[in-house]
C-alpha cells in the first residue's frame, strides 16, 4: 500500500497503472511480452513528456487563481496579509504596481502591529517570520526595517532571534514553545532563508520534537506542521551550518517525508483540502520529484476548479506548489527582470440573494467541564457558519460568542462566556455531524440539515 501510495504522489494514477500492468505481464507471461513491455514504457516516456493539460487550461487555472489573490488585495479586511505577498513575489506572473503597493501596506500597518505586540511582550514569532519572508521576497533590505521596545532600537531579524530565543528556552522548561511548532519551524525558515546562522541548539528543538512526534493538533498529527519543519530543516541542511549533529539532522528529514507521504489520502490530498499545499511545497523542498501529473497536483487543481481555494490564505499555501516552488525559493530570489503582464480585468459585482430555503441546525457547546447545551435553529440554506451563529445569538436563549480575527479570517475566541486561548494550550474545535472542520467559521457553508458540535479542547 505504501508502494501504490508512492506511486501515485509522484506518477499519477493513470500511468501507476500502467505501471502494475506492466509488472503482471512480466510475471504472467515471461518473455513472450518483452516486446510488449518496450511498447508500454515508450508509450509511458511520450505520456510524461506532456503535462496534465488540457488547450492549456492548467494555465488558465494558475492564472486565475493568481488574479483571485491580486483581487483580494483590494477586499481584505483587517491587517494586510504577508502571506498572500509572499505568494504574489512567488508566482510566474505579476502586476508589479499592485504588489509594490501592497508592500508599502506591510510596512506601515503590519509592522505597526507587530511593533504593538513587540512592545507587550508578547510572542508574535509565526507572524514576525512571515513579515520577515514578504519582505524578502521582494528583495528588500531586511537591516533598514527596525523595532524599538523599551527604547531599543533593533533590526527585524535581531528580534525575530530573540523571539526564537524565548520560544526554544521555553521548550526546555516546558517541552513545547510558547506558540506551538509551527511558528517555531517558520522562524527557523526565515531565519535561514535570510542567512542568517541557525544556532544548532534552536534547530535541535524541531530535530528532537520529530523524533518524539510531538507535532499534534489536539489528537491528529498536523500535517501542516511536518510540511513546515521540513522546509526549515532542509534550509538549514543546505546552509551547512548543522555541522553537529548531521546524520540527526537526516534522520528527521528522513521522517517528515515519511510522515507526509503517509498522509496522502486516496483522493490525492495530503492531510486535508487547505494542508496538501505545504505539504507539496514540502515535498518539493526536499528533493522530491512532484511530477505535474501527481495525484496531489491533480487534487489541488481540481480543488481550485470547484472554488474550495476560496479564502485568500488558502490560495496563498496552494499557488507557489502549483508552479512547483516552495517557500525555499526565496533564498535565491533577485527581483530582476520580472514579467509585469498581469491585469485584472473589471468583474461585475456579484449580488447574493437571500436563500428561500431553510435548513434545520443544531449547535452543540461542550465547555472545558465537559458541561453540554444544545440548541436548534432553520438557517437559510448557503449560509455561514458565523451567519448561523449570529442568527442564534440573536434569539436571545443564551448562546453568546465572540471572535478574533487572524489570517485565515475570524475564529472562535470566546463561547458562552468561556475562552480558548493560545496561551492556555486550548481552542474552540468545531465538527459537523461528527466529522473535523477543515474550514473557519465564515468560510464553511451550512447547505444541508446537520449538528455543528463546538468543543473547548486542548493541544
């Protein structure tokens, strides 16, 4: 099974098959089909000549998702989003006036944020990494961009090593960083991809917590956090400066491509729709052979194609491995003589209509207790999640919440009065008819009659 699973990651189902057809004719039938045997590879070698496509409609795709991220430029709401920059820079194609644009807006009002944070004290590692990426993806200078804290004045990449700094003190107090692994692997990556030297003892943390599988979210093994780990552990190989220690390093490599490829399901996507992105990026960064054909290639395109790629973020993980790049290419990029021929052609305002259908709701809240109230509610059908829970607020029978916003868009911070915070290890878990959420709550649609359960739990 983890041959066929291989197999089908890196070949594509349609030529896996040929390939097994092959072998059966072989074992079957001896040399009577070694002339056979030379037509199929042949056949096999002029199949993997051609990519995927279809009159070019994998460009068209890739192109419209690009435009789609553009676009959202212009109706993000809240703090500009490093990431969706960071997809931009990567993509083949660009509307440099617009990304220009958007840059000046990571520079003012991002880092006005992070400068807040900055000086509360808080630990901002995941999004200081990220702002870090942007603004190298652009080949900007990263030593003229400064924070000061308790009248301080210090470049990005010195706080982004103090940051780390407190992250890997608290693993060895603690045995998890003060964000989770995540963030940690991202501040490695950035770390890294900016040249600067990643302290063995700092990349150690992530090497050790491969080792002892510590990359979970609440009982599942996060797909997400593997594909990242990956990236900054390979960066940090090809920088050379995990001298010490290099067969550990392997070691852990070694694993992470296991654990991903492991998590491939049998409809191409590894982990879920929103992880296969990273995860391929992963893969890519490496030295895996992605072929443009590969089952998880096709599963992401055909995710685009069905419009699941909706939220800007999503896209921004899913393009640059649809192009075949990862994060890593950063570290070599020159912002020379770019292609500026992307334009967004004026769309006409989409007017939604109320739906006229119902549908029957009920919402279940498991506090930290264990403690459960159920309510019910007709929403209409198409709507929100958050839409759904606004309605139910609204009737006034005692289910109250709130959000806070994020990347990803808003999420559940508070419900019925009682919160899951990042600093007490805790989140609100949202299911459906027993099935995990892969999306957020103004992303998921509620189009047929079913049980949203909202768990307080622990990671």
């Amino acid at each position: 099974m983890a041959g066929r699973n291989l197999c089908l990651l890196l070949a594509g189902a349609e030529r896996c098959m040929v390939v097994h057809s092959v072998k059966w004719f072989e074992h079957t039938h001896g040399r009577f089909y070694k002339m056979l045997h030379l037509i199929i590879i042949s056949l096999i070698a002029f199949v993997s000549g051609k990519p995927c496509d279809t009159e070019g409609s994998n460009n068209e795709l890739l192109l419209t998702l690009n435009k789609n991220l553009l676009r959202s430029l212009e109706t993000q709401e809240g703090l500009p989003n490093p990431s969706v920059h960071l997809a931009l820079r990567l993509s083949n194609y660009h509307n440099l006036a617009k990304e220009s644009e958007h840059l000046n807006k990571l520079k003012n009002h991002l880092h006005s944020d992070i400068q807040n944070s900055l000086s509360n004290s808080q630990s901002v590692v995941g999004l200081l990494a990220l702002y870090t990426l942007a603004l190298k993806s652009s080949c900007y200078d990263l030593n003229s961009v400064t924070f000061t804290v308790s009248e301080n004045n210090e470049n990005l990449l010195t706080h982004l090593k103090k940051q780390m700094e407190q992250e890997k003190e608290h693993i060895a107090i603690n045995h998890r960083p003060l964000t989770n692994y995540y963030q940690y692997s991202l501040g490695v990556l950035a770390l890294c991809i900016s040249g600067v030297r990643v302290n063995n003892h700092v990349s150690n943390k992530i090497i050790k917590a491969v080792e002892h599988e510590h990359f979970k979210h609440g009982d599942a093994e996060s797909t997400d956090t593997y594909a990242m780990a990956g990236m900054a552990l390979q960066c940090v190989k090809d920088a050379g400066s995990h001298v010490h220690g290099a067969d550990e390093l392997q070691t852990a490599l070694s694993k992470i491509k296991q654990k991903i490829l492991a998590a491939q399901r049998t409809d191409g996507h590894i982990g879920n729709e929103f992880s296969t992105g990273l995860a391929v990026q992963a893969l890519l960064a490496m030295g895996s052979q992605v072929d443009e054909c590969a089952a998880s290639m096709e599963a992401m395109r055909a995710d685009a194609r069905s419009n699941t790629y909706h939220n800007p973020m999503a896209i921004s993980q899913t393009l640059p491995a649809l192009q075949q790049k990862s994060y890593l290419t950063v570290k070599n990029k020159n912002c020379l003589h770019e292609d500026d021929t992307l334009v967004l052609e004026p769309i006409d305002p989409v007017v939604v209509t109320p739906s006229e259908t119902n549908v029957a709701l009920t919402v279940e809240v498991v506090t930290s207790s264990g403690a459960a109230a159920v309510y019910s509610l007709d929403v209409p059908k198409g709507s929100s999640l958050l839409e759904a829970l606004q309605l139910l607020k609204g009737k006034n029978v005692g289910f109250t919440f709130e959000t806070e916003s994020s990347m990803w868009g808003p999420f559940l911070s508070l419900v019925n009065g009682e919160q899951a915070r990042q600093s007490d290890r805790r989140y609100w878990h949202l299911s459906s008819n027993s099935t995990a959420l892969s999306e957020g709550v103004s992303d998921f649609k509620i189009e047929a009659a079913q049980k949203i359960i909202i768990t307080n739990k622990s990671y």
